[in-house]
C-alpha cells in the first residue's frame, strides 16, 4: 500500500483526530500512507497534543522518503496551556465542541490564503468519527468529507446502534448503560459522528470482520494500518530493544495497558508478583500517571532484583511485537494493539480496561482462539495466582500460536499490492478518487 501512482496530486487533504493517543496514532499512519501517494497532507492537532508529539518525538515530520509529506499544525481547544480542567474528560469535550469548528475553519483560510495557487487549497477533510461535527465545515466549504474511524467495525456498528438502546432503555440519555448485563461499559458517554460523507475509513479488514463491515454500505476497510510513524505522546525508550536483543525466541511477556487505563497500587502488586512467579522474562510498560490516585507506582520488594524484567514509560511497541523474543502480548486490547499484535503472529493475555476493549477481547478469546482471559476475583483484583496460571497456559498453547499465524497471513494478504488485497484495493479506490478531483 505504500507504492507511489504517478500522476495528479489529489489536492491538499486535512486531517482530524479526536485528541487521544489511541486516536491520533491511527490517523497519522493512514496520513503518511496518503502522503506516500504524492497528495500534501496536513495533520492538525490541539496545541496540548500537537506540543507533547513534537516534544517527544525528535524526528516528527521528517522522513527518507521524499513522496512523504506531512505538514503538522494546531489550533487551541478553548483553553490556556496550564488549565487542570483539560485533565477532566467532561470539561474538555465541552470545550472542543464549542471551538472546534470555528477554529479550524479559520486555520483552513490561513492555509487556502497563503496557498500559491488554488492546487494547494484544502480539498478534503478527514476527521475521526469522534470529532465528526467538523465534517460539516467540509460541507459549509464545498470541499470532500471522509469519516475516520479507528476502531473494528463492529464498534462502529454498536456506536450507530445507540439511538435504538436508548429508545429499547438499555442506555440512558447519558450514555449509561440500564441493563445490568452491559455493567462492562458503565461510565461511557458516546458522541454519535454526524457525516454527510459517502466514505467512512476504516482500520480494519473485511476478512478479519467481514460481518460487521457488511452491517454499513460506507465503510471501506483499509487496514491494518502498520508503519510505525512517529506520534506518541511519550517518549520511547528504545533501550528495550537492544534488552531484548539479549533474550532466547519467543521468551519475553510483553505488558502494555495504552495510554489511558490506570490500576489500583493493590493491583500492580498483584501483576507484579504474578510476572515474578511466572519467571519469565518481561518488557512492561509503565507510564508515569498508571496508578488512579495519581502516586508514583511503587514495586514489592526485590521485584527487580536478578534482571528477570526491564520497565520502560513508553516502547516502540510495533518494533517491540515483532522482535522474536517476545512471545507473549499482556494487553488492554485496545483496538491499535489488538491490530498490532495480531499482524505480528502474537498470542495474546487480554486484560481489558474500558469501552470497546471487552468486545474487542471477545474477538480475540472467542471468536479467533488466538488469545486467554485474565480473570478477576470476587473483589474485582485480578490475583498474581490467576496471572501466573494463564502466563504458563499461553506459552504451551500451539493451537494458540498456530491461529496467531494464520490471522498473521491474512492480515498481510490484505494489504499486499500482489495479488491485490481487500484493503490495498479499497485503499487505491480512495486514491484513486482523491487525485481524480483534480484531474
């Protein structure tokens, strides 16, 4: 998917993510794959998030691929630079639909008035589903609206299915769920995406849910999208992978919870004791902010001790998954790792946080068998016993491993230009549309 069409360039394409990692990271790597294409991309972000990517990724916007190019830029999300309230979900999201529309509208006539010829002015805006009032600039300004959405697309569907739960009284007008048998999704609030769009971008691919990608006539799947593009809101420490470098095949339990899940102190004393009882060799990631009372993650005594484990704030994960020591996903299975880890043949210990990430286990145990469930006691605390027990079971599963390969394959299939993969030709489509509005 990254060979360049010769011809027109497609215009200048805008680009929108929701402001959370899980979310930008995504879109940027379905940007630079645009940009591969030879069709100028800009890639906007709020100031907050646009500051932590430059900040923490020396090399942002850079590339020894000169058909690359994508241009950063960022507008304010209504509030000053040291305000806490950005820190309360509720506050922010306020504030972004109040500002929002007005200042990337005013961002897009500073692009088109400095542009040196009307080739150059934006054509078409993409914006993740999440933020997808914006699309109506799109509208408003006469120029192509693409929905973006980064999660499966079974996700999507249940997202598009929230008018009928509330009308059924499964969900409350909030956005929480009534019926007990949904308590996994309690305190979620949903913003349905408002789109006009005729295309709606999907990271997935039709083999891996072909079910679900059938529920929505606009979908186009074009996934996964793999390229390790440089948009974390950390640093990464690669040190981890010269550690690794040092350890036998398929050896390694790697632990990763993204960037928003946060644990009890209790909790990661569990998960600790669980990785020292295993006796295997483990990468864990563990950011600065992972406990919910917002302390310094402390460590039981001697956990360290010996070199069994090294603990990184943030890894190169995709670089990670596929080093060959690494035998193991521990995983909050948010959909970007569960794509990740599935692309890298990697069985997986699901351990999901919130939302989407259960139904997204529900794929990974149920539906693929590529994957076990780390369960909870009758106190919510998943014990070191069951961590220890389940580490132990996935590393002799060869079933396990041999779906992993399998769904491996197919994932590579999709977005191989040989034999022209579901995603690679729904991937040209889209291309091809973009460089024929100028033709």
């Amino acid at each position: 998917m990254g060979v360049e069409i010769k011809g027109k360039r497609g215009g200048h394409v805008l680009a929108v993510p929701c402001p959370a990692q899980g979310h930008v990271t995504p879109l940027m790597k379905l940007s630079r794959l645009i940009a591969s294409h030879g069709i100028k991309v800009t890639f906007v972000n709020t100031e907050s998030i646009h500051n932590k990517i430059i900040n923490n990724n020396n090399n942002i916007g850079d590339s020894t691929d000169t058909d690359v190019d994508v241009v950063l830029a960022s507008i304010s999300d209504g509030m000053a630079v040291d305000d806490d309230r950005r820190n309360d979900s509720s506050m922010m999201w306020e504030s972004l639909q109040s500002t929002m529309a007005g200042n990337l509208k005013d961002l897009i006539e500073r692009i088109n008035s400095a542009s040196s010829n009307c080739d150059e002015n934006i054509s078409c805006i993409i914006a993740d589903i999440s933020v997808g009032w914006i699309l109506e600039i799109a509208e408003d300004l006469g120029v192509e609206a693409v929905g973006f959405t980064p999660a499966s697309a079974a996700s999507l569907a249940m997202v598009l299915h929230i008018p009928n739960l509330i009308q059924q009284r499964n969900l409350d007008s909030y956005g929480m769920y009534v019926d007990s048998r949904f308590t996994h999704f309690s305190n979620i609030k949903f913003d349905a995406a408002k789109s006009g769009s005729n295309w709606l971008l999907c990271n997935t691919f039709d083999e891996l849910e072909s079910s679900a990608c059938d529920l929505n006539p606009k979908l186009l799947p074009i996934g996964p999208l793999l390229n390790n593009s440089s948009s974390s809101f950390y640093v990464e420490d690669t040190s981890c992978l010269s550690w690794l470098d040092e350890k036998p095949a398929a050896s390694v339990i790697y632990i990763s919870f993204g960037s928003l899940a946060v644990f009890s102190q209790h909790q990661l004393d569990e998960l600790a004791l669980g990785l020292q009882l295993s006796g295997r060799p483990f990468l864990w990631v563990v950011r600065s902010n992972l406990t919910n009372d917002g302390s310094r993650v402390q460590y039981p005594k001697g956990f360290l001790d010996g070199g069994l484990g090294k603990i990184v704030q943030w890894a190169p994960q995709e670089k990670v998954l596929s080093h060959p020591s690494v035998g193991c996903f521990l995983s909050h299975c948010g959909w970007n790792s569960t794509l990740e880890g599935l692309s890298a043949a990697m069985p997986f210990l699901c351990w999901p946080y919130f939302a989407d990430q259960y139904h997204n286990q529900n794929y990974i145990c149920d539906k693929w068998k590529i994957g076990l469930r780390i369960e909870n006691d009758e106190n919510g605390i998943r014990p070191r016993d069951e961590i220890k027990k389940k580490i132990e079971m996935v590393f002799v599963d060869d079933d396990m491993k041999a779906n992993a390969l399998r769904l491996k394959a197919m994932a590579e299939k999709s977005v191989a230009r040989e034999g022209m993969g579901s995603s690679f030709m729904n991937f040209q489509r889209f291309i091809d549309h973009l460089k024929g509005m100028k033709a």
